[in-house]
C-alpha cells in the first residue's frame, strides 16, 4: 500500500460537478494498493496516517500528529500511485491492484481512520474526480508500507 500524504488548511473532491467531500485542516491522503494490500496492511496505514506528526507544536517544530490537533482527513483512491515509468513514455499499471481489490481496502483504510476517531471525508471510486487542496508549508509525504 502506498500513500502521498499532504498537510493542508482545505480540500476537497468533486465529481461531475459535485462536491462529494471536503475537509477544513488536516490531510489529504491518495491512497494506492498493490496485489498483495490486505486489510491488516489498510489498518496499519491509516494509524500511520493518524499520527504521523507533522502538524507544528507551539514552538513550530512538527511534533502533533493529525490526532492532537483534530485535523480532518481526506482519502482519495489513487491507482496511478503503482505506475511503472521505468520503461517508454507510458506507464504500465501492472502493479495496481484492480477495483475490485482496491476499493474495499481503500474503504478499510477510510473505516480504520474513523475508529480511530478522525472525521474522514472520502472520493468516490473509480470516478472522474478533481481534487482541490491548499497544501500548508507545503508538506507532502510518501508512506509505502
């Protein structure tokens, strides 16, 4: 399972011209799953997303996690995530796990976050989406477990 995970102070995803989520502050999580993703591995990330400390402490050091400052979560599926660019000029896919494999592990990673008490907005699967976000400092991570 592979992640890029941005800070940001707004986000959201529309779909045919419909907002279908947004979030104030917190973050913006594409997720992207592989063959062998479980829901074991869909658990883990979202703890890692949780509270990956990245938010500034009082000092400004990015010591608070997601969790201890409330922040919201936005998890977007992202196939091309597993894209191949080794070779040519066009990506090979081999690597993503299809949708019928990807979309309830993408939806464990999502569940997984709320029982951890996040206010998680999502994506909708496999659709057209355009994903607007104001990135903070800017701070973008790339999480592969």
């Amino acid at each position: 399972m592979r992640a890029v995970v941005q800070r940001v102070t707004s986000a959201s995803v529309t779909v045919d011209g419909e907002v279908v989520g947004a979030i104030g502050r917190g973050l913006c999580a594409l997720v992207g799953v592989t063959h062998d993703d479980d829901v074991g591995r869909a658990e883990q990330l979202a703890g890692k997303v949780w509270q990956l400390r990245i938010f500034p402490d009082d000092e400004g050091r990015m010591d608070r996690s997601a969790e201890e400052v409330g922040g919201e979560i936005l998890v977007i599926s992202q196939f091309t995530l597993y894209g191949d660019t080794r070779k040519g000029r066009r990506p090979g896919w081999g690597a993503a796990a299809p949708g019928p494999v990807a979309e309830p592990l993408v939806e464990a990673v999502a569940d997984a976050l709320r029982a951890r008490g996040a206010t998680v907005a999502t994506g909708r699967f496999g659709a057209d989406m355009q994903v607007a976000l104001v990135n903070d400092g800017p701070v973008t991570l790339v999480l592969e477990l």
